[in-house]
C-alpha cells in the first residue's frame, strides 16, 4: 500500500521526504463482469494533482469501454503518469518502460505471430511534457506521449492509433479548458476513491521559484470558473464524499470567475463551498505565502468546513537563499504571515516544505532554517536535499553544495521535525476529535480515519461507520498514527 501524502508539492516534495514518502499509486477499481470492457492501468507518480489527473483519465477513457485493473500484464492500455519533480525522473520512466518492453516480449514468446498482441503504451504528466520527442526516440515501444493539458483528448488520441498513425505525441498547450471537455466522473467511480476527494481548481504558476520546474511543465497559472467547480463539488457530494481537498500549483493564488463575470479568490470560492450540505471538510494545497490573503486567513476563523490545517512551504529560513530561489517573500514576511494565521486559528497545525543545500547555502544560513523551524513549530513537513532539475535558473548556479554536507544539514533538520511532529501528535492524546472514518484497517473490526489536523487515527469501528465524522477519544500514539476509541 502506497502512503499518498497529504498534500502535494512545493515542489520537491516526494523525494528523500520524511515519514510519509510518497509515491507511486495505481488506480484501481476492478469489475471484470463484462468481458468486452478493455483494460487500463494506470501507474502514478508524484503528487496529489498527478492522482486527480489519473483520476480524470479513468473518467475520459471509461466511455471508450476501459475499465481499471491493478497490473500492467493483462491490460491493453498502459499509462505511466510521471512526475518531474524528482531527481532523474525521466531515467526512472525509461525503466519501468524497459520493463513493460520485457513484459510484452515475455507475453507474447510462446505465441504464433498472428497471435502477438501490444497493449498501447503511453506516457503522460510532466516528464512527457518536459521530454516527450526524447521518450518517443529512446523508447520505441511507447505510442503515445502527451503533457498535463491534453488528457482530455485521450480519445481523440486513440482514434489516431485506430485510424493507423503509428504514433501520437501531443504536449501543446492547448487554448480550450480541458477540465470542460471531460466527462463527468461516475458516482461508482467516485466512491470507489474514498471519501475525501481532490478536486484540482487552479493549475500552473507564474512564480518561477529558481530550483522549479512546474512553470515549464504546468504552464501559466488558470483557475477553473466558481460554477465549475461547485458543480464538480456537488457531484462529488452527491455520490458519498464528505472532505474535498482543493488542489491547485499555486491553490491560494485562485482567481476564478463567477458568473456575474466577477473574480472570485480562494476565500471567497471556499464560502460558496461551504453552502454545499453534506460537504463538511474542505482542505486546500499547496499554497505560496504571499497569496494567503486576510480574506482566506479569516475563513479559517469563521467557517467549519475549513479544517485547522495549512500547507505552506517556506523552502528556507534564510533571506538570502530565499532571495537566490526568487520566493518573493522574506523570513519575517512568512513568519507575519503565520502569525496572522494562528491569530484566527490558534489550534491550527502548520505543514511546510524545506529544500536543504540550496546553491550557496552556508552553516549560516542552515541555521536560520532551523532557528524559522523551532519559532514556527510544524505538526508535519517535508524536507529535501536539493537537487538541479534541468532548465532551471539555479541548475547552473555557482556554490552547489556537497552532498556529504547536504545530507548532514537534512539529517538535523529531520531529526528537528520528526520531533515537532511527535509533539504535536503527542498533545493530542486525551483530546476527543472529530474523526471521519475513510477505510478499513489492516485488523479486523479496525477502520481508519483522519482527525481535522490530517493525522491518520485507527479506531475500532463497524464498517458501516466509513464515511461518517464521529466523536473519537484519542489514547495513544503508535509510529505514525494515533490510536482512538469511539465515544459512545
Ligand atoms: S511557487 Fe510556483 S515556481 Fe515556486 S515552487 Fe511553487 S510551483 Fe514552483
């Protein structure tokens, strides 16, 4: 079983992180009654908008006739959803396509040739929007690339390879709303996914952080209009779904459209949310510090929905390495910022993103990150030793830090959160929280859910209890979870 983490990117994150390391996720939702149904697997990596984006591919291809299964061997459609994020990302996909070229040469060895078949092979995200004619030339048995924006035409795509074309590459970004042109999700497909859904609203970003990718793979910063949104909200809703995480690049930098042809921002989007009934937690991530407006600061004083927990990644304590990643913001600015944040929500748990051995970090300014981490205080975070992703201004920056330092430096960060977050856990024993029930536990009679501060709680509980928020007295705290006992 794969740990999603509970958020996505700023933008590193899922590489060398601490406990809750991602990162690849198959998505899976078998019904092999109908022998005609074609069969698709899908293999995720990276973040939480790369899990939404398999999502809505299930939900595009569901209408030509696939239906999801877990392993490659028996599908006739492969799709590795890649991420870019992590270090050597594209040689990792060159890999598994190895692999997938052994696995058909295996299959097909004991058969006559007129019996040979392919599953069709693709790969999308944002290491085919970075390399896609580089993918088609190394890997021949690849037939399709496509990037981030264009999984809406997966069946026009298709219709190409049908129609003869060998192969299909499409990483443009293209001018209609591909989140318009898919087809709605099915309410089975929905609930098959849990509970607590993503629902990407804003995509892309303007910021041009120097060690980040995601201005050239995502594109420009789009935000989704309200009705959109709400609709797909209701939808959700309407099929079992009680926690919505808002997902977006650059979420809080939302600036989408009402109907009235206003803009609307993410405060004021997450108040429209909340009048959907049944729709009781709204989470949103990854949010930059400059676009945590007052707005959006207060609606986590006002509003119910709005869970106590805020993603928001400050990368480093010191001014000057946040100056050299062009973060746009100081220490005191995020640490005012904060500040403000925990006025209207004292109890709220803070999560942040740390790159360690940024070009030209010194001892210095290592310990400024730290002296940030112990004011600050984060119930979780997630923390990286950088490294150069191609094309990125601080690629070829001068003063790249050695390794051995590198990996000192982000043992004593670790060490230094690792605490924080046992401590907040910690504090919670003796507390009764609210506790939505998403799945089952690995023992019998045991259901997991997930407390307003995104903290996994096992509990023992009927079945029926899944998707229910329930009163739970918290006792005890394992590794990395809590241990409760239902109130009643
Ligand atoms: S703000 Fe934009 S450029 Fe900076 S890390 Fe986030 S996605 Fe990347």
């Amino acid at each position: 079983m794969v740990k999603i983490p509970p958020h996505f990117f700023d933008h590193q994150r899922d590489v060398e992180s601490q406990p809750s390391a991602v990162i690849v996720q198959n998505e899976t939702k078998k019904s092999t009654s109908n022998h005609n149904l074609k069969k698709l697997y899908i293999k995720t990596y990276g973040c939480q908008m790369n899990v939404y984006d398999t999502q809505r591919m299930s939900d595009a291809l569901a209408p030509e006739g696939y239906e999801n299964v877990d392993t490659p061997e028996t599908a006739d459609m492969v799709i590795l959803n890649t991420c870019h994020i992590r270090e050597k990302a594209a040689e990792k996909i060159y890999s598994e396509l190895g692999r997938m070229r052994k696995m058909i040469e295996k299959k097909n060895k004991p058969l006559k040739d007129s019996q040979k078949t392919k599953p069709i092979i693709a790969v999308a995200g944002c290491v085919a929007q970075a390399e896609g004619r580089e993918i088609m030339r190394r890997a021949p048995v690849v037939d399709m690339v496509f990037g981030p924006q264009s999984y809406h035409k997966l069946p026009e795509m298709l219709g190409k390879l049908a129609k003869g074309q060998k192969k299909v590459l499409d990483t443009d970004f293209p001018t209609e709303d591909k989140f318009e042109a898919l087809p709605e999700a099915k309410p089975a497909n929905i609930i098959s996914r849990g509970v607590s859904a993503f629902l990407t609203i804003q995509e892309g970003c303007d910021k041009f952080c120097t060690f980040c990718v995601v201005p050239y793979t995502r594109g420009a910063e789009y935000s989704r209009s309200i009705a959109r949104i709400l609709n797909e909200a209701q939808n959700l809703v309407n099929a079992g779904v009680r926690e919505i995480t808002l997902l977006g690049q650059n979420v809080n930098a939302y600036h989408g459209k009402d109907d009235a042809g206003n803009t609307v921002s993410l405060g004021g989007l997450m108040a429209a949310l909340d009048k959907i009934d049944r729709l009781d937690r709204i989470r949103y991530t990854t949010s930059h510090p400059n676009d945590m407006d007052q707005t959006l600061i207060n609606i986590h004083k006002t509003q119910k929905s709005a869970m106590p927990y805020l993603h928001l990644p400050v990368q480093s304590g010191s001014n000057k390495i946040l100056a050299a990643m062009n973060r746009r913001h100081t220490r005191e600015s995020y640490i005012e910022v904060i500040e403000r944040i925990k006025l209207a929500r004292p109890d709220i748990a803070l999560s942040g993103d740390f790159i360690i051995g940024f070009p030209g970090e010194s001892d210095a300014d290592f310990d400024d990150t730290m002296d940030l981490i112990k004011h600050v205080t984060y119930s979780q975070a997630y923390s990286f030793k950088y490294s150069p992703r191609p094309g990125t201004a601080a690629a070829t920056m001068d003063g790249q830090i050695d390794d051995e330092i590198a990996t000192k430096r982000l043992h004593q960060l670790q060490q230094l959160l690792n605490d924080q977050q046992r401590q907040f856990n910690q504090n919670t024993i003796g507390r009764t929280l609210d506790i939505l029930f998403e799945r089952k536990g690995r023992e019998a009679g045991q259901l997991i859910g997930r407390s307003p501060y995104l903290q996994p709680v096992y509990v023992d509980a009927p079945e029926a209890f899944i998707g229910q928020i329930m009163p739970v007295h918290i006792e005890s705290l394992g590794n990395f979870a809590l241990k409760g006992t239902l109130l009643d």
